[in-house]
C-alpha cells in the first residue's frame, strides 16, 4: 500500500510537472501584446496599441518604420495562415501535408502565377513607395519568423521556416485572383450538356443574361472529358486549406439619403469560412498617412480600409476572364499542336513538387498560345483531348501591388480611380464613398469580346483562330457608376447593365440579393449607421417567397396528409425569413433539393448533379426553370414508358421531402426549426483531425441567414438535410462619415490565428447574432484603453 501511495505521489508530481510546462510553454506561445523588442531596421521607437479585440494601432513617425512592425505584429498573429497561402499558387503544399495536396499542387503549378509574378517584379520599379514599403512589412515578417515564438501548426507538421519574399505576395494575390474565377467550374458541363442533349436543354440555364433581370445601374450613357474538367477543379477548390472568394454585398448611400447628411459606406464580402479567417484587421498612423484596413495574410495593403477621407471596398465583379481552348494535336507529332498558321510546338514547362511522404513528383506542362493545357494538370484526363486554359491574370501585366498600393494611398477620387484602373484580373466592383459625399462604383478587369456569335459559356475551338479573343476594351467602357441621380451604388454579384449595346458575358449570381437591397434602399432618404447594421444581417429573401407560389400551385391538394397540409400551411404564411425559430426555410430548402434531384439527376447522373449543385448556374435556375411547364428537363429520362410532367415531379418532391423531415426531425412539424438544421463550424486545416477539433476549430454554431439572402450564409445541398455553411461574410463593415471615429466592424471568429489567443474566436458570438465592435481611431482612447508593445531600434 505504501508503495502504491509512493508510485500515485510520483505520477500525480510528473503530470503537475507537465501541466505546469504545457501552461508555460502555451504562455510562450502566445502573441506578444506588450513590453518592448528590439528591430532592425527601424529607424524611430514605434508603438503599437493592441485593443480589447486585439486589433494593433501602429503609431510610427514613418511609413517604413509603420510597415516593419505592421510585418512583425502581423506574422505574430497569422504565420501559420501566411505559410499556406504563399504556398499555394507556388504548388508546395504537399511539402508539408503530402501526397494528400498533390492534387492541389499540380494544378496550381501548372498555372503559370509563379511564372507571371515572377515577370511582374521584374518589371517593377524599385525605387517606388509600393516597392520599398512592400520590402519594409516583409523585413517585419522576417525578423518575427526569425526571433519570435513559432506557431503550434509549424511543430505538428514539420515546417521548414523559409524568409518571405516579394514573390510570394504576388503569388498570394495570384491565388485570390484564381479563386474569383468561375469558367473553369462550369463551362466543361455546359459543353458536355450541350453535346449530350442539345441547346433546347440550355434554355432553361438563363445563358443568355435573361435571367438578369435586376442588374447594376450604370450612370454611362461533349463529352465526358469536359465533365472531369470541372469535377476537379472543383473538387481541388474545394479541398484546398485556403478558402476561396465566393460572392459579397456592398453600398454605399449618398449624403441625400443619409440622416445625417453624410456618406454611410456598407460591406460584406463573402468567402469560404477557414480559422483562421481571411481577414487580418490593423490601423496604422503617421505624420501623413492614416488608414484602417483589413489585409489578407502576407499582403501588405489593404483590400478593404476607411480614415477620415474615404472608404473602400469590394465584391465580385463575375466577369468572364477564363476561356478554355480545345486544342487539336498534330496526328503525326504530340509535341506540336494546330494554330491557324501550321502547326506549333507546345512550350514544355517544367516542375519538381515536392512530396513530403513520397518521392518528388516532375511535372512537364504543356502550354499553347492560349496558356496551359490541364490535362497535364488533372489526373484521368486523355492526352490526345488537349484543353487550354487562357487566364487574362497571366496573359496582361499584373500590377497588382501598385493597385493596391494606389486604392490605399489615395489623396482624391481620381487618384482613386487610377489604382482601379490598373487591376486586369480579378474582376471586381471597386466600392468607394468619401467624406465630401462622394460614392462611387467601378468595375475592374481587363475585359475583352470575341467574335459574334461565340459563346465563351462553352469549350472554344482553339486550333482555327476564330474563338479567339478579337479585342480588349479600354478601361473606360468598364461598367461604374460615380455620384447617380438616385443617391446610393450597390453590388451584389449581379449582372451589370450593358455598356454600348454589350451585355457583358459572366457568371453572375441570381438577382435575390440585389433585389432584396435595392427594395431596402430605395424608399428610405434616412438611413443611420443602427438601420445600416439591420440591413447588413437581413435575412429574409425576396425571391423565395415567390418561388412557393409556384412551388404549391403544382401540388395536388386533394390527398395530403395532416403534417403534408401543415407544411404548406407554413409555406404559404411565410415571408421569406430565415431566422434560427423559423420552420419554413427547413421545409423550403428540403424541397428545393428534392426539386432539383427529381429534375436533373436523371439527365446528369449522380456525380455531374453534385458537382452542378455547386455552380452559380443552379443557384440562377430555381426561380427561372419552375415556371416553365415545358421545360424538358421535367421528363425523366429513366422512365421509359412515362413522360413526367412539372406538377408530378413538384408533387412528388414534396412528399418525399415531407417523409424524409418526419424521418429527420421528427413528426411534429413545429420542431422543425432552422436552427436544427443550418450550422457553421470554423475549421483549421489541422482541425480536421478529431483528436486536435477543439484547440484549433470554432464552433459548431445554430446560425440564421441562408443563401443568397443578405446575410448570405451559403452551403451545399446533401440528401441527409442538414446545411452546414461553408462560408459568409468574411467581415462585415459600416462605415459613417457623421461619425467616423466609431465606424463598425466584425469578423467571424477572431483577429488572431493563434489557437492560444484570447482573440482567437472572441468575436464569434457577436458575428453570429449580428453584432459589431468599433474600429477606433480616436488615439486618445486608444492608448486609454489599449495595452502597449514598443519596437525600438536595435543597437549594434
């Protein structure tokens, strides 16, 4: 027994020892919000207030010495993130996951963004602002990566630590570029529908912009190749460990229609949902610069920022700017391809991946006149079948880091502008509103036509020179609107009017949320930041609704049963809100699904239908195709002996949905409340293993909001009826020029990616039920408030 006593004495004394060394070696860990360090470098004592969300507020005495340690206190919060996203376009992610990123890597390499960066800075001027500031935040990066604390993430995967360069900032921009783009996922279906069942079946797709109907106010007078093309760039989006931009809401009201007579600026763009987050908040101040921007790790300037001048922000502009080319291959030679004047060889790229678990992979990249072909990049793709992808991003200068440079420093409108003007790719709305009653809407991209008659919504034929593109478009045909008549701009992912008769082709999102914010704008000439903030969080649809109409009045009444009359009792009260108590939205997105399982899985088949659920062209059929009884896609082509009408499919999608809620939620039809069902859990790529979920995810959380709603909270539609988001908005922002200095903001989990932060997930709770903090900028309270880190220069 004393023995036993001596051996329990000695166990509990080794595991106090240990929790002793874990709570220290986490204290260790954490961020540094206070104290002093010593820089290189840097020229002048530097000061940065941390506030009670951890936001830094740097005070330096000059821009390079602001840019160091805005490098430094941002590395300290987000290397890890910093780490994947440079990696990424670069196509070195399998150096520290493996061969489960080979995939991902030998698509991203194959692109050409390492190539085209490298042939942007090249061409850079050393010597500019851009420039040497730029060098200044990655000196601050570097000498964190050096001298401070190396993330959890590092240790458990074995990252070799590497200096950040000015290649990879492009390469991070490359990425977010890409990601914006939406060709590649669904013109290889549209092609392989085509082929298989003829254009009558695309009429219902809306590929034409009629579906457009509530578009942006300018104020200017085959086979199943194609089919694995987008299956897979689909699926490597969607597995990759760097979320991808996806939609976004912004407008800005005009001094007419605001209480206070002042510009009210208004954004939420809208990203897959990662933790960390995208966004990285921080408020730098010096003798002649002050902005309070959001970055994206490893960036140096700001995408989304305000002072006490102007504000800006973004959301997809979903121009087309990727054409994929069928090449045709010399039948006598494979290394050469037709062009329209012979024959020419394929450039040969060549690249090593290194795999962490394996021996290295060479990649040997075609690339025609177009860019490069993806079946070197794809795995199961036929050789003989070459398909080219020509990706504006890599084909115009990139000038990137000016633009954004330009858009942060900006000492007017017009100065503004020109920071615009200079982005070819991605396609964006460029959102602006000033503190002289300024607002404005550009939008960018190096947009271009082709021939008549060509539809860039399918394959093109590369090898004759007549799908090619046929001109570029001067900057100023761009769609934009700069202080309109009606006194407010918005963006909502949806199409813009035409400029000069030219509806410009693109992947643009159903009209539900331009509907909802041009029906919210237009009555009111009183708006406050507080009516703002409800608007933001709005969660009802305009579309919706209506869609029950027709969803009912196809449904045979005469033989429902009691929880069957109930539901459609539901239905026919509902207003199109999406609150966590709401019954109808579970009931409406149950057969919603089933509408489009009976419709179109048929036709598609299991794979294809799941990888159409997941383009912009289903979210855009839903209230189109229901109301065309003639629709041939109603017909399922299965049953031989029977053609399907729309009130039989209809009718028999609700049944099965009502079946399959009892079998969910149970038979009380009061139960089945959105909050059951549409959840959001935030997940780190090293949360996905079960054993470390709860250090490095957030979540899960009952959330409201839904698709395609202001509150666009959006998920994948799967047969087991539980939504899970898969992203929202990544911030939300309200910016008031009657009062600036307490401006709104949130993010959806927290300002840090350091699991040991106490603002790791610190403002998850104020997101999810549509809250905001402050983005300060009053210094006085600031420093009142705030807790203090000092970089001083080192002493040699």
């Amino acid at each position: 027994m004393k023995k036993l006593k001596i051996v329990l004495l000695v166990l509990l004394s080794v595991v106090a020892v240990l929790v002793v060394a874990l709570i220290i070696y986490g204290f260790y860990l954490k961020p540094k919000y206070e104290g002093k360090l010593q820089l290189k470098n840097i020229q002048k004592e530097t000061t940065v207030y941390f506030d009670e969300f951890g936001v830094p507020h740097i005070y330096a005495t000059n821009s390079k010495d602001a840019m160091m340690a805005l490098g430094y206190v941002h590395a300290q919060d987000r290397l890890w993130q910093m780490e994947l996203m440079r990696r990424i376009a670069a196509g070195r992610l399998s150096e520290i996951f493996g061969s489960v990123a080979l995939k991902n890597d030998k698509f991203f390499a194959g692109l050409g963004i390492e190539e085209a960066s490298a042939k942007a800075i090249a061409a850079l001027d050393k010597n500019s602002p851009s420039y040497q500031l730029t060098m200044a935040y990655l000196d601050g990066i570097n000498q964190y990566l050096e001298e401070g604390t190396t993330p959890i993430e590092f240790s458990l995967v074995g990252v070799k630590k590497e200096k950040f360069t000015i290649k990879d900032v492009y390469n991070i921009f490359g990425y977010m570029s890409f990601s914006f783009a939406m060709a590649q996922k669904s013109d290889p279906l549209l092609t392989d529908i085509r082929n298989k069942y003829g254009m009558e079946y695309l009429k219902d797709f809306g590929i034409d912009g009629s579906f457009n109907t509530t578009r942006i106010k300018n104020a200017k007078e085959s086979s199943q190749e194609y089919i694995a093309i987008s299956k897979s760039v689909a699926s490597i989006l969607e597995q990759s460990p760097i979320s991808p931009f996806i939609g976004s809401n912004s407008w800005v009201i005009a001094p007419k229609k605001t209480k206070n007579g002042k510009v009210i600026f208004a954004n939420d763009p809208h990203i897959g949902f990662s933790q960390p987050g995208t966004w990285y908040e921080a408020h730098v101040v010096t003798p002649d610069f002050e902005l309070y921007g959001c970055y994206l790790a490893g960036t140096p300037y700001p995408l989304l920022g305000h002072n006490r001048d102007y504000a800006y922000g973004l959301t997809m502009f979903e121009n087309d700017d990727i054409d994929l080319y069928q090449e045709e291959n010399n039948p006598n030679d494979a290394k050469m391809y037709k062009t329209p004047n012979g024959f020419s060889a394929y450039e040969i790229r060549k690249k090593i991946i290194k795999v962490k678990d394996s021996a290295d992979v060479v990649l040997n990249i075609k690339v025609t006149r177009h860019g490069p072909v993806v079946n070197d990049l794809i795995d199961g793709l036929q050789q003989d079948k070459p398909v080219a992808m020509s990706w504006i991003y890599t084909q115009q200068p990139i000038q990137i880091l000016d633009a954004v440079y330009q858009l942060s420093h900006a000492k007017s409108k017009a100065d503004f502008q020109k920071g615009v003007s200079l982005i070819a790719a991605p396609g964006l709305n460029v959102m602006y509103g000033d503190a002289k009653g300024n607002v404005a809407w550009w939008a960018t991209g190096k947009l271009y036509k082709h021939n008549a008659g060509v539809n860039p919504n399918f394959i093109l034929d590369g090898a004759s020179g007549k799908d090619d593109i046929k001109e570029y478009l001067d900057f100023s045909k761009n769609p934009s609107a700069v202080n309109p008549k009606w006194n407010y701009v918005y963006s909502a992912n949806n199409q813009p009017e035409p400029i000069d008769g030219f509806l410009y082709p693109g992947y643009y999102l159903p009209e539900d949320r331009a509907k909802r914010i041009t029906q919210l704008l237009e009555p009111k000439s009183n708006w406050d930041k507080t009516a703002v903030g409800e608007m933001i969080f709005d969660n009802t649809s305009s579309v919706a609704p209506e869609v029950v109409k027709q969803l009912i009045s196809n449904v045979d009444q005469k033989t429902l049963s009691e929880n069957e009359k109930e539901a459609l009792t539901v239905l026919k009260e509902w207003k199109g809100s999406n609150n966590l108590a709401d019954v109808a939205p579970t009931i409406y997105n149950k057969w919603i699904f089933n509408y489009l399982k009976n419709t179109f899985e048929d036709e598609l088949g299991a794979v294809h239908f799941k990888q159409f659920l997941g383009t912009h062209i289903m979210k855009q059929i839903i209230a189109k195709q229901i109301v065309n009884a003639a629709s041939p896609w109603w017909d399922n082509i299965s049953t031989k002996n029977e053609k399907e009408t729309r009130s039989k499919i209809i009718s028999q999608s609700f049944k099965e949905s009502i079946v399959a809620l009892e079998e969910q939620l149970g038979t009380t039809v009061a139960d089945w409340t959105w909050n059951k069902v549409h959840t959001v859990e935030h997940q780190h790529p090293l949360g996905k293993v079960a054993a470390l979920r709860r250090i490095f995810n957030v979540g899960p959380f009952e959330v409201s909001g839904a698709t395609e709603v202001i509150n666009n909270l959006f998920f994948d539609f799967t047969d087991d009826g539980n939504y899970i988001v898969k992203g929202g908005p990544s911030t939300r922002r309200i910016i008031d020029f009657s009062d600036i200095e307490n401006s709104w903001s949130i993010l959806p989990t927290g300002q840090s990616g350091n699991p040991l932060s106490a603002h790791y997930s610190d403002q998850a709770e104020l997101y999810n039920t549509g809250k905001f903090r402050r983005m300060m900028l009053n210094k006085e309270e600031i420093v009142r408030t705030s807790t203090k880190l000092v970089f001083i220069p080192r002493k040699n």
